[in-house]
C-alpha cells in the first residue's frame, strides 16, 4: 500500500471534500447530543465494562442449521443438532468470540421450528438428549465459552400440556393461563359466533390473532401463529411457572437467556382494538399488543432471578445445582436477593424504536445505581437504518444519548429473521460492515455463517419450510433464505451433514469457496478479516471496554474515535468506513493503519510528523482501524 503510505506521509493538498479548516468546523458544528461532548467519553467510567457480556462477543447459532451428526443408528436426518454444536466449538474458540446464544432446541412439534415450545425443560430429541446439553455446556464452559439459551415466554405451543389442559373446559385450572376471550356480541345479521372475532388485534405472521375454539365456545389469542397461544402474563401462576423453568436451565449452569419477543409479553386488560396506522390503512399499530407498562414489573422480575445466581463459568456449575426451583416457587414471585456477583446475563428481543427500547434497561433499584432491567435489550437499529454513513451516525449518536447512566449498548447486524447482512448490504459492505460492529461501543451480536460472507439463498416455492411464507406467500415473509446450513468444508453437503443426507434447506450455491476451512486457508478471506477484528478486539481494552466520541458522517465516510480508559495506558483508535461506491479522502491524526477490511495497507502511517491531521484515501466499501499515537 505505498500509495497510501505514500498519501499519508506527503500530503498538505487539501483533500476533495474538506479543507482542515472546514473539516474543523464540521466536526465543532456537529450537533453532539449532550453525553457525546466531549467531556464525557462514552466509556461510562462509573460504571466500567466488568462483566464477560460486556466485553466479549455473541454469536447466534440456529441449531438446525449448524452442524448435523448422525443419530445413534447411524444415519443422519439433515437437521443440526447438539452434539453437532459440541464438535464444533473449537472453531467458535478459534473465532475469537465468547458467548454462544442457541436458538430454541426444546421438545416441539415445529410448527415455527422451535419457538413453539412445549416443554420448557427438555431437549427435542430431533436435537439430542437433555445429557448431549449437559455435555455441550460443561464442553463451552471448559473452552471458556459461555452458553446463552433462547427462551420464549410469550407463548407456548398448542401441545404444552398448559396449553391442552386450559383448553379442555372453560373451568379448568389453567383456564386462565393463556388469553381467552368471548365473541363478541351478535349483531342484527347474526353472525355465528366463531365470525364474531373479539378485536382487531392481528397476527405478526398474517390474518387475525384470534383463534376460535369450538369445544369451549371462545376464542384464544395468538401473536404468532395458531399453533403458539399466548401465555396470560397477568397470572402470577404463570410467571411462577415460567421462572421455575429459567431456574431449570440456571441450575444447569446456562449463562443468561435470549428473551423472545420480550416487548410482546402483555397486552391491554380491555382488549380494545389497535388504531389504524396512518401510514398503511391496511395496518394497525399495535398501541395495546405492545410494550405495555407492565411489561417492565415483568423484566425486573427476570432480571432479579438472574442476579440471584452467580457466574457459571468461575463458579463450574455444570452440574443441576441444590437450590433448584426453590428460588421461584410455584406460587410467588417475591424477589430473591442479588448474588454478590451476579454473572448470568438477560438479554431482549425488542423492536422498539430507541426511546422506547432503552427503557427495557430498567429503572434504578432503591438506594442503588443499578438497572433493574434487561442487561441487553437488543438493540436491532443498524439492521433497520438506510445503509448510509450519516444515518449511521445518527443512530450511534441518539442511541448513545439516549442510554440511561449504567447502561451498557449492544449492536446487532443480523439474525434467524432477517435478510442476511451480506445480501442487504453487499459482500464488499459486508467487510466495512464487521468492522463496523466490532469497534463500536458496546456488545456485538454475530449470526453464524456472516463471518463467511454467507448470503441468503433462494427457495423455490416447493423448498419453503417457515410458516411465515406458507402462511402468507410471496410478500417476502420467509426467513428460510437466512437459515441455510453453516458451510464447513470444501465437500459433499460442505460438511454441514453427511454426503448422502438430504439438508433440510438447500446449502448456499457457492459453498465449495464459501465455505470455513477454504477461507482459513485465506489470509484475506472473510473469515479471516472477522478473527482479526475479534483478536483486536479482545486484545485492546478500548475496543472492548472503552469509550466512543467524534461520531460523525462526512459525506459518505462515516467516522468515530474509541477512547482508552483513564489509566492512560491504553491506545485511542479511528475508525474511518467508506460508505460510498466511489474512493473518497479524508483528514486523519497521526497514528498506525493496524487493520483494513480489505487487509493489505496494515502498518501505513497517518498524519503529519509535526502532528498534524493529513488526508487519507479509503477504498470504496473499506474501513480503516488506525492506533492513533
Ligand atoms: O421473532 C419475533 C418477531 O417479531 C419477528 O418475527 C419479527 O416480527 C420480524 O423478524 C421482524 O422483521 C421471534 C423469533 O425470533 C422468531 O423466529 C419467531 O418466529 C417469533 O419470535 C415467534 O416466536
């Protein structure tokens, strides 16, 4: 890279979009919300990145899509499965990352491939064995990963026995456990009552939310599909059964748990119907399906559970633990009493728009400066935003202002439900995109296979599996394009499952140079841009634990510093990400290039040797890591 080491070294020109002069008074006009002045770096000292999901990283598995072994007999289904997770742990070691969240395994007829539960303390044996966790988990903790399960306490499946019996007769215990409602009342054309639907409350997977039951004359509520009613949140018995079952896995020794649709859990005691939304009268918004208050008392009571257990990895609880279920007995939800360091994490699935979603930090408990709250309610906004440099400024900027004092951030680039990141954004975005979230403030949350570039693949109507497509064809619903199998190997079924299974999603076409072990081989593979960026970031206490100022957009370059800790030991960095399809130069301080998304110019000098800012050139779609001196 001499033309840059070049550039950097020699340049007093005045770069094509900004002077010094106009690049200072950019950057002293920027409108900073209040906790971006700079008096105050973002690292929060008060409150200093301590805990193992703050500083490390999350990577999400989709169980059914990561490694296939062969079941007992011998043969293997097409299907991932736990002991596939186990064998390839070394490769999430290698990785660099700390954390992995599991997508739903427990028994589960499938209707939406696991988040339709019903037994919350089990394994599907289309996953394994409730041993084959026990070993995954005792395996991770002695590799030093930490194990984050999903759970999904909004609704069950139709056959939880919950759910069987409360259907059984209107006067069953368990009647009250999930959403029962009425029809609503005849009018003059005398509507059957199955027609008289209680609102206009619908379903996030199509059509209305209610489904009628002709056994018992009601209708039940279901956010989801028919096949997953909602749990009755109000009902302390409810809360009681479902935290018995989060002790359950805690007892195991799992580290923390993804909450589904945590913002869902309740709805309005009226039941009254969601106003129009403005914008698409075909649509309502969902003013009383969603993020209600009470939702709030819900989470602290979560996040008091947690923090009433210690970290599992320092304390080697493996093994079920002797004060199970007795910390959420059957019919109390009395709060128990912190650990003194508690280590588990509770983190949210929460599309809110940001105002909203920082609440889910929760409030201060009495007397103390600690959130009561998710520890990550996760924050989907960079998935969501125009892949654009200044819009991307805008959302670190409010977001970071936004955070209550004690808040840690988090950032998440893709998951099981979206369009994968380098089909959104482009395999070349894809790389600014890693370095991206990896040298922002804050946890980042990784989807298996985008550290390879994965892409979404195309089903053909005949290869749909989700729900969300069958139940709505051709409105672009599916999620099967993002779930395709992991690619491992250069290799029939690129390893994911025997050569002569079936997968049960077609592999991405390109799986022979797309795959793990092809890009290892590959210094500027992917693969090998995201275990730089992951060793950078473990390595450097700034990246992980610091500080983040001078977030701003300068045409298509979207710019930021991390700022070390006070201690004064450590490096600050720039990072400089080219947005834009064209090469573009910008003013940089002195300091070391030590990464480039496209990996060759590591070891460029920037800046002057009198100190001084000079101009620097960025690639189209590159972004820049540079130690500042
Ligand atoms: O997703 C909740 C959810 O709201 C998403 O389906 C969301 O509507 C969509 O992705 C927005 O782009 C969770 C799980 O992640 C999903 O896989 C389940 O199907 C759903 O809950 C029901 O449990």
């Amino acid at each position: 890279m001499l033309r840059r080491k070049h550039s950097r070294l020699t340049s007093r020109t005045v770069p094509l979009t900004f002077a010094p002069s106009a690049f200072k008074a950019v950057a002293l006009a920027v409108a900073f919300p209040r906790t971006i002045a700079s008096n105050r770096s973002m690292a929060d000292s008060e409150f200093a990145a301590t805990q193992w999901w703050q500083t490390g990283v999350i990577y999400q598995i989709y169980p059914r899509s990561f490694q296939d072994t062969p079941s007992p007999s011998g043969l293997a289904d097409g299907v991932g499965d736990l002991p596939g997770i186990t064998a390839r742990l070394d490769y999430l070691v290698s990785l660099g990352i700390d954390a992995i969240w599991i997508s739903p395994f427990y028994p589960s007829p499938m209707a939406d491939f696991g988040y339709d539960v019903a037994n919350y303390t089990g394994v599907d044996p289309l996953f394994g064995t409730l041993a084959d966790f026990d070993t995954l988990l005792a395996t991770a903790h002695a590799k030093g990963l930490r194990v984050i399960l999903d759970f999904v306490p909004n609704h069950t499946s139709d056959q939880h026995p919950w759910f069987l019996e409360s259907r059984s007769s209107r006067d069953n215990e368990k009647r009250d456990w999930y959403l029962w409602h009425d029809p609503t009342q005849p009018g003059d054309d005398w509507q059957p009552a199955k027609q008289r639907i209680p609102n206009n409350w619908m379903s996030n997977f199509g059509g209305s939310a209610w489904e009628w039951d002709q056994h018992t004359e009601q209708f039940y509520l279901h956010s989801f599909l028919k096949q997953q009613p909602d749990l009755n949140w109000r009902n302390p018995k409810v809360r009681a059964a479902i935290y018995s079952a989060m002790c359950f896995w805690l007892d195991r020794g799992v580290d923390g748990f993804r909450m589904d649709v945590l913002w869902l859990l309740v709805k309005d005691e009226f039941y009254r119907n969601n106003p129009p939304n403005p914008q698409d009268l075909a649509s309502t918004l969902p003013v009383f399906t969603a993020d209600q208050p009470e939702t709030h008392v819900i989470v602290a009571e979560m996040r008091t559970l947690l923090d009433s257990y210690g970290d599992a990895l320092s304390e080697n609880a493996g093994a079920p633990g002797p004060d199970s279920r007795t910390r959420a007995s059957t019919e109390t939800t009395t709060p128990n009493s912190p650990h003194p360091t508690p280590g588990r994490v509770l983190i949210g699935e929460i599309y809110l728009p940001l105002p909203e979603l920082v609440r889910y930090y929760g409030q201060p408990a009495e007397n103390t400066p600690q959130l009561r709250g998710a520890n990550l309610p996760f924050n989907f906004h960079l998935i969501q935003t125009q892949w654009q440099a200044e819009a991307i400024a805008q959302i670190i900027r409010t977001y970071e202002s936004l955070l209550p004092s004690g808040a840690w951030p988090n950032y998440v680039l893709g998951n099981h439900d979206q369009s994968r990141l380098a089909t959104r954004v482009g395999p070349q975005q894809a790389r600014l995109a890693a370095m991206l979230l990896l040298t922002l403030r804050g946890t980042p949350t990784l989807y298996y296979g985008d550290e390879l570039g994965m892409q979404d693949i195309p089903i053909a109507p005949n290869q749909v599996q989700d729900p969300a497509e069958k139940n709505d064809p051709g409105k672009g619903r599916g999620r099967d394009p993002e779930r395709s199998p992991m690619l491992w190997v250069d290799a029939p079924n690129a390893g994911f499952t025997t050569p002569t299974a079936t997968p049960w999603l077609p592999l991405q076409q390109d799986w022979q140079t797309i795959n793990a072990a092809t890009q290892q081989r590959n210094p500027k593979s992917m693969l090998s841009l995201y275990n730089k960026l992951l060793a950078l970031r473990r390595r450097h206490d700034t990246l992980h634990s610091g500080g983040i100022t001078d977030v701003v957009a300068e045409g298509n370059i979207l710019r930021y510093r991390r700022t070390g800790l006070p201690d004064g030991h450590s490096t600050d960095f720039q990072i400089l990400l080219n947005f834009g399809a064209e090469t573009a130069t910008t003013l940089c301080a002195p300091g070391t290039v030590i990464l480039t998304t496209i990996l060759d110019g590591e070891g460029s000098l920037t800046g002057n040797p009198d100190g001084t800012s000079s101009t620097i050139t960025i690639e189209s779609g590159e972004g820049l890591l540079i130690a500042l001196d």
